[in-house]
C-alpha cells in the first residue's frame, strides 16, 4: 500500500512471487487506513484507526461497519465467521477492549487484562487466535515496556492466562501465526522464534529488521518483510518452514527504485492467508 494526492492505492500481483512485475494500482476512495485484513479477494476489511469497514475490491465505494472508542490495531479471523480487531489503547476507566465482530456490525467485546503504562490502558498491536478458538496471543509493541512478552488471554472465558513466551530484550514482539501443527511464530525485530505449543523455543529464523509476518494461503511458506535501519531499503521474503532451507527475497523499495518511497512498513497481508482459527473444512467444500 501507498499514498499519493489522492488517496490510497493498493498494489497487487499475480500469484506467485514475481517482484514488481504485474503489480498494478487500484484506486480506493478512502484514505489515511489503519490495518487490513484480506480473508477473500473480494472481502477487504480496513480501519482508519476507529471506523471499519469493509470493501468488495472492485467498487468505488465501501461499507462502513462500525465506529470504535478507541484506536484500533491489527484485525485478525475470529471463529465461525467473525473477526476481532484490537484496541491499541484506551481510557484506564473503560480499559482497552478486543472487539469481536462480523459483516454486520460488532457482535460482542472482549476486556483485554488490565495493563495501564504512563496512564493509559494498553490492549494490543499485534493479534492471533488459535484453533481452539479461545487461545488468544497477543503482543504490545512500544506501547509498552515489555512489550517482549507474548501475552495470553482466554476470549471464551474473558480471562487472562499466563504468558506465553517471553523473548529476549532489546526487540518489541510484532506480528503472530500459529501453524497448521500447532506451532506458534512469533517476529521479534532481527529474529522470528518459533514455538511449540508449550512455549519452548524450536527454531529461529534470522531476519534484521523484520517485525511483520503473514502466512502464504496453503502455509507451505511464510513472508516477511525488513526494512534497514536507516528505512532506505525494504525486502519482502519467502521463507520456508525449516528454518535450513534457503529464503528468496526481492527488493521492494529503496531511493529512486520507484515514483514513491516507502517511509515504513506498517502491516504485510497475503490474500486468502491461511489462519488457525478459520475452519479450513468449510472453505475446502466453497473451493469445489
């Protein structure tokens, strides 16, 4: 994604991973977005940080769902169709929520654990539900001091668990994905960490500077994108799933490479990604 004087544009590819060949722009008529999710190339759920909405890719207008409180974070598939988005923050009083929602409207809210740093109520950056579709981790980036823990919650109870990790200092915790094995990746700034459900530590990926991961839409691969220190130079990565298998990356941006410069990354989405938490029955038997 990118903007110009007239908005936002969104650039897609063809299958496969071709670089910057065959992208193409398509105008939206909105602009300053917060996250996306993309479940179906024709669903295209967005935030401008307080309202969502959703867009069928093609017409030039979208449908707003809902007005938020508070400033929304990462969207991320719910259970039986729904989705959640979080609250990156919040009044302490009201403290920050995890909103549970379908095309409809807001379906129901979840309390995230009190977490108040510098008089404000943290929730989350950074969201990923399980498959037994209560498990939800969950990260807290700069917003918050520790924001190397990866946190835990139970969203059928609206309990708070224990953490389910905590990574080494110096890096916030970013983007989450579990496995189709159970197996939990977690980005943490140079490395990404993979855990199994038990929270030990199986594998590590080194990438610097990456903190956004997104699963390819069969999870035989995962992307990553790194952007240097300096924010002059931005990879998107393939990666395989064993962590001794070689990547392939390709540069995306860097002074002069294109009529736009990417200042930051601020999400990675694949189209259809495969999630935990999506009964991969049910979208098996749509696909016949």
């Amino acid at each position: 994604q990118h903007f110009n004087e007239t908005g936002l544009f969104l650039r897609f590819s063809q299958r496969g991973f071709n670089g910057a060949a065959g992208l193409a722009d398509v105008p939206v008529t909105f602009d300053y977005p917060g996250q996306f999710l993309a479940p179906a190339p024709d669903r295209i759920l967005f935030h401008d940080k307080h309202i969502m909405s959703v867009w069928d890719g093609v017409s030039p207008t979208v449908t707003n769902l809902f007005t938020a409180d508070a400033e929304l974070s990462e969207i991320a598939p719910g259970s039986f169709g729904h989705y959640l988005v979080a609250e990156r923050f919040a009044d302490p009083v009201r403290g920050a929520r995890l909103i549970e929602f379908d095309l409809n409207g807001v379906v129901t809210e979840h309390p995230f654990p009190q977490n108040i740093v510098n008089g404000i109520a943290v929730g989350a950056s950074h969201i990923e539900l399980l498959a037994d579709h209560c498990t939800l981790l969950f990260t807290t980036g700069d917003d918050d001091p520790h924001g190397n823990r990866v946190r835990r919650m139970n969203i059928c109870t609206n309990q708070p668990e224990p953490d389910f990790a905590t990574l080494v200092g110096g890096f916030y915790a970013g983007s989450i994905r579990q496995l189709p094995n159970g197996d939990v990746l977690v980005a943490n700034g140079d490395p990404i960490f993979r855990f199994n459900l038990a929270g030990s530590m199986v594998d590590t990926y080194h990438l610097p500077g990456v903190k956004l991961i997104a699963l390819a839409d069969d999870a035989a691969t995962f992307w990553a994108v790194t952007v240097d220190a300096n924010r002059q130079l931005t990879f998107l990565h393939e990666l395989p799933l064993d962590a001794r298998l070689p990547s392939r990356a390709v540069l995306i941006d860097s002074p002069g490479s294109s009529n736009f410069l990417l200042v930051d990354v601020t999400q990675l989405v694949v189209v259809s990604e495969w999630r935990a938490a999506v009964d991969h029955r049910v979208r098996a038997i749509r696909r016949r």
